[in-house]
C-alpha cells in the first residue's frame, strides 16, 4: 500500500535523535519541511495545490469549487510530540486517494486534503489556529499579535514563511465550497486496543481551553531573605497545580498544568514572577466551568496566603462537540463492513483531544475516524499505531470519501 512510502518519506521529518519525539512549529524547520513534503506528495499525484489565505494547505482532486468533500489534519507538533497525531491522517488522505485509484473510481464531486497549521498551539499558544482563522473563529488582530517564545509575531513568522498577513481571517468562500469533512486521527487513549476494532468513529469532544496565570511576587536573595519575609510566587503555584489535580479528580475532568515560565529562573533568586497555563477539560460546559472557577479561587487565595498577586485569563477556549449524527452513523456502518463479525458493533468514541475538525463541526458536517493507538499514549514519542492498523485506517477512510463522492 502506498502508505508506508508516504509514511518512510514523512517520518523522519523533525524526528529527534535523542527522544524519538517531533519538534514541528508552524512556519519554523520541520514544520515547513513537513508541508513541502505534503505539496511534493500531492503535486506527485496530480492534485492542486493552493494555499489558504490563513497559511493552510488545500490538495484538489478535480476543480477546486462547491460540493466537495474534505479530509486532513495537521503537520505541525507539541513539543517532543509522537509521530502520528496529525500526520496520519495528512498521509492516510494522500494514501486513500491512491486507493481509490486502483479502485478505478472516479469521484461525481471534488475531493480535498486539508492541512491546517498551529494544531497544536505548540508555537503561538492557540490551538486550532489556522482552523479558527477560516472559520471566524477568531480576531484576526488578535492572531497577528500572537507571540512565540522568543517574542515572534504571527503576523512576522507568516511573513517570514512568504504569506500576507493583511489577508488572515475568515474564508466563507472555501468554507462553502465543502459539503463535508472527515478528519482520520490517532486515538489518543486505549479504547480500542481492547476491542478488535482497528477504526473507530468520534462522537463527541469535551468542552476544554486553556488559561494562562501570572503570580507576581518580589524578587529576593535566597540565602538572606528570610521565609516568612517573602512574597514568593512559587508557592501559590505549587499550592494551584495541587489544587487542578484535586479538582479535576473530584469532577471526574482533566486539569494540567503542563506549561510555566519562571523569572528570573536563577537557583539562588526567589523569583518575582511565575507564569503558568492551566489545561483544563470535562465531559460537559458545566462540569469545565466548575473545575477552571476552583482553580481560579484556590489560586486567589493561596496568592493572598503568600502576598503575591494573581490573575488569571482565557487564552482559548472550544465548546462541546457533538458531531453529526447522521454522518457518523454513516461512517460507523461503512467501517462495520470491513470488521470482523465476531468483533460487535464499531466503537463510537468521546474524546477529551481536541481537532481541526471540531472546530469545522460548527460550520460543516463533519465527522472523524480513529486508528488504534496500543499505548493509548499521545502527545508522546510513545504515540504509535500498528502499520496494519494505519492500513485499515487508509482502507476505511478510502471507503468513506468513496461513499461520499459517488453523489
Ligand atoms: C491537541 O491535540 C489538544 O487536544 O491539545
Ligand atoms: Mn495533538
Ligand atoms: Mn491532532
Ligand atoms: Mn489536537
């Protein structure tokens, strides 16, 4: 199958040596190489190329216009990321058009291969960016003033990348012109691995976003500055991170404090500012609010404990997400067909990871397919699918478009 020439030529792409894990941020090395490798791989195969207003990338089978159906995911990485959570569904889309290929099929409507940037937010701290930005999502003000950890705007790095940030913003145009979208994606838990399921379908993902904190305290000498006499932002953020994990327990939610930056960050300096970004997410809106509230008060108060101030504000933040359910209804009987009949019905999956396609799902049908993850790790180098899974994958997304195409 032509996927595993796809995924020899993409792997590498940003692979660590040391880790095994990726290091792909929009617009920079590895990200770029990624998408020069997707613009070769669709080129190759006689599809047009455009690129979006936003930065994303657009493969055309057939005449880029109304009535298409879409598929895609993301190139780009978290940091020291795993292989799959993205580029399996960039391949498998290319993959599924050389099957249907074989096949001998010719589509009644264009089909597309959508690669969206800053998935992740792993540069400019947005997840969903370059979805968002299509979609009106967002501000494109707002997203041209992004930063990266030096201090790069999006509207600089874009620049930098050859694209006009004056352009950036909503495209109802290209919007309208997809009927559908199906994203193929890693699992990112173990649901599947206990089943004899390969593919599964989404149904839902939770409600999440994600906060970023500063405790401001004085900075000090750590050898002269008595204990009781210090305003030391460290403690407040110690007493939060214990306070997400409590909270996120007790909701049965997920709170993570994954990401911090501490100044001056010297070993013999009590800092005078700790910056700290909250993740958090819950199977409901109620149940996230509860959750993110209890964090911020819990923050307040051991701030106030420690005479350090504390504020706190959404950086981004993605409603609950129902997909289609006509369409994944649709998706589960057609990837039935291939599973084996002692094997029960298809899994119909909720996830707590949030996708490209969740942020469509508010402008277009949409609907996704997992691939079996037997770690259940993600956001990892131990991020893996089995290359005969990443092959049934191929198989049942080819399936799928085909369905779709035919009318
Ligand atoms: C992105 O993958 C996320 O869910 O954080
Ligand atoms: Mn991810
Ligand atoms: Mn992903
Ligand atoms: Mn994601």
């Amino acid at each position: 199958m032509s996927f595993d020439r796809l995924w020899a030529d993409l792997a590498p792409v940003g692979r660590s040596a040391d880790s095994g894990g990726y290091h792909r941020y929009t617009w920079a090395g590895a990200d770029t190489d990624a998408r020069a490798w997707f613009t070769e791989a669709a080129a190759a195969r006689g599809l047009e190329v455009r690129t979006d207003r936003n930065g994303n990338l657009w493969a055309w089978w057939g005449t880029p216009g109304p009535g298409a159906v879409a598929t895609g995911s993301h190139l780009d990485s978290v940091p020291d990321g795993g292989a799959f959570d993205g580029p399996l569904g960039v391949a498998s889309a290319l993959a599924a058009v050389d099957e249907l290929r074989s096949r001998g099929f010719t589509p009644a409507r264009p089909l597309v291969l959508g690669v969206f940037v800053e998935e992740e937010g792993g540069r400019f701290g947005v997840p969903c960016l370059g979805s968002r930005l299509t979609t009106g999502e967002i501000d494109p003000a707002r997203a041209r003033g992004l930063t990266d950890a030096a201090g790069a705007t999006w509207e600089r790095a874009m620049e930098q990348a050859g694209l006009d940030p004056d352009r950036i913003g909503p495209d109802p145009e290209l919007l309208g012109w997809l009927d559908v979208f199906v994203e193929l994606h890693v699992e990112q838990g173990r649901a599947l691995e206990d089943t004899d399921h390969p593919v599964g379908v989404a149904s839902a993902i939770w409600p999440h976003g994600r906060w970023r904190m500063d405790f401001t305290g004085r900075a000090d000498h750590a050898g002269t500055t008595r204990v009781q006499d210090r305003n030391d932002p460290m403690l407040p953020f110690a007493h939060t991170i214990l306070a997400a994990r409590a909270l996120a327990e007790k909701h049965d939610a997920r709170a993570t404090v994954a990401k911090s930056l501490i100044t001056p960050n010297g070993t013999n300096a009590i800092p005078s500012l700790v910056s700290a970004w909250l993740d958090a997410r819950a199977a409901d809106e109620a149940t996230l609010a509860s959750v993110v509230e209890g964090v911020c008060e819990a923050a307040e108060r051991a701030a106030r404990d420690h005479g350090v101030t504390h504020t706190m504000a959404a950086e981004s933040t993605t409603p609950l997400v129902e997909f289609s359910h006509d369409l994944r209804d649709r998706l589960a009987a057609i990837v039935g067909t291939r599973a084996a009949e002692s094997a029960g019905p298809v899994p119909v999956l909720p996830t707590g990871a949030g996708h490209d396609a969740g942020v469509l799902s508010a402008h277009v049908p949409t609907a996704m397919l997992y691939v079996r993850n037997p770690t259940g790790v993600s956001h990892s180098p131990q991020e893996w699918a089995r290359p005969e899974d990443s092959h049934a994958g191929v198989l049942a997304l080819a399936d799928v478009l085909q369905d779709l195409l035919a009318v």
